[in-house]
C-alpha cells in the first residue's frame, strides 16, 4: 500500500507541465530551537515531502541569512528556495503522528521566517497499512494550529476518491502560495532581524542522550525512526505525547514576549 501512496502524490505532483511541485522521499527536516530541556531534538527524519521550488528567485539568492533561516532541509540546495508544503510518513499511528507533526513544526517555522503565516501545511500519514489521515497545520495569530481533516481506508472507493481530491486541493493551493511568495520578494530582500535569527534553527550539536561527538556535529544520532531523539524514544509512549506537547509549546513561544503560546492538536 505504501507503494501506491507513494505513487499516487508523485504523479500528482508530476502531472502539470510546469513542474511547480516536486516530491522527494526520506527528507531530513531541522526544527526550530526549543527553550525546554525536556525535548531536546534538533532533526526529525520524514518519508517523503512535497516541496514548492522557487528557482532563480533573487531576494533569496542575494540574502545570505534568509538562506540559512528559511532552509528547512539538512544539506540543502542554497540556490533553490524549497518550501516544504506537505510531509508524509508510513508509521504506526501514535508514532507517525508525533513524527507528522514534529515536521510539521519545521515547515511552520519556514513559513514564520518568511512571513507567510497564513499559509497551510499539510501532513500524511498512512498507518496500519490499511488508513490514511491527513492533517493542516497554520498560524492562527501566535499560535500554532494543527488540525484533521480526515481518516481514509484504503479499502473505500469512495474514500479514496476524497483522498484524491483532497490531494489534488493541496497541490493547486501550491500554485497560490509560490505566487505569494514571488510577490513577497521586496519585504524577503530586506536583512533578517537579529530576534529571528536568535530564534533560528536548533543548533546540529543538541546533546541528547546517547550520542557521541561525531554524530552530534552530523546530526545522525538525532535522527530516530520514527523521528524522535534517543530521549524521547526511551520515556515509553505514555510519556512520549506529553514530551511532544513540551516540545510544541517551547517551540511556540520562543519569539513572544508576553503570553502562553500553544500548539492546538485536535
């Protein structure tokens, strides 16, 4: 089954001429620093993404520290702007959620570090062989909001048509975002502020426990399937969604003076 998931999004993303998204498998995210010591985490790995790729996009060739800020993927094309506009994963329900929307997280803060809030994220998970759920992330004022849209069995005809329809939305609203994006290029040209860089990504060298020096600086041990540092992998999973919702909050309020900052899961 995950064959034809895999299937399906690519052609999805395929089928236009003009190519605006592209779907890669096994990306490595980074995620935004976190003020809490409880979840500690500076990568979470996903199976697949759909990224929007602006090329020859000038203000963010010519912008040195909008690169690093907005660049969401380890090892990536500095040349290239990739938003990440869905994340996909093949994982057991519990497990593949927090990995879902830990990733999730990371394409929010994209968006924040390029002033497009009020754009979506999606998120795919296709648990027990036989389901597909899939999730909308965006910031609602200073809140991260994470939301269902849906559970799809693959057995349904029906459902699967919802699903492909579904799909389909996700990628034309990709043409709207690239768009917004292009015509954000005057404000994205202007330096990045000092409180968002300070705010940035979590730094390679995270010490979790269990890691040697060499993979802290590559960032490998980090990287635990079903996403989640060897710490969180360890508390069991009674604890892992309270760590989950540790991380969130942390990750929410980095930049605020004022206010609780919550991410909303329903």
């Amino acid at each position: 089954m995950r064959f034809c998931i895999d299937t399906l999004i690519a052609y999805i993303c395929e089928v236009d001429t003009d190519r605006l998204t592209y779907y890669f498998a096994k990306r490595t995210l980074r995620l935004p620093d976190c003020t809490t010591n409880r979840a500690k985490v500076a990568t979470t790995m996903v199976d697949g993404a759909i990224a929007i790729r602006v090329v020859d996009f000038e203000p963010y060739l010519s912008n040195p520290d909008l690169q690093q800020a907005a660049s969401t993927l380890v090892n990536r094309d500095t040349l290239v702007l990739e938003l990440i506009h869905c994340v996909v994963g093949f994982k057991s329900l519990v497990n593949g959620e927090n990995q879902m929307k830990m990733a999730m997280v990371s394409a929010l803060h994209q968006k924040k570090v390029l002033g497009i809030r009020t754009q979506f994220v999606f998120g795919i998970l296709q648990y027990n062989q036989d389901f597909v759920q899939v999730n909308a992330a965006c910031w609602i004022v200073k809140k991260m909001k994470i939301y269902r849209i849906g559970r799809f069995s693959l057995h349904s005809p029906a459902a699967l048509v919802q699903l492909y329809i579904i799909l389909r939305e996700i990628k034309q609203l990709a043409n709207e975002y690239k768009e917004q994006i292009i015509r954000s290029g005057l404000a994205l040209a202007r330096p990045i502020s000092d409180a968002t860089l300070k705010s940035g990504w979590a730094p390679m060298n995270t010490s979790t426990a269990g890691e040697s020096n060499s993979s802290e600086l590559a960032g490998e041990d980090l990287i635990v399937q079903p996403g989640l540092s060897p710490v969180l992998a360890s508390l069991g999973q009674w604890d892992t969604d309270d760590k989950i919702h540790s991380f969130f909050r942390s990750v929410g309020s980095y930049d605020f003076s004022s206010g609780d900052f919550q991410v909303d899961i329903s």
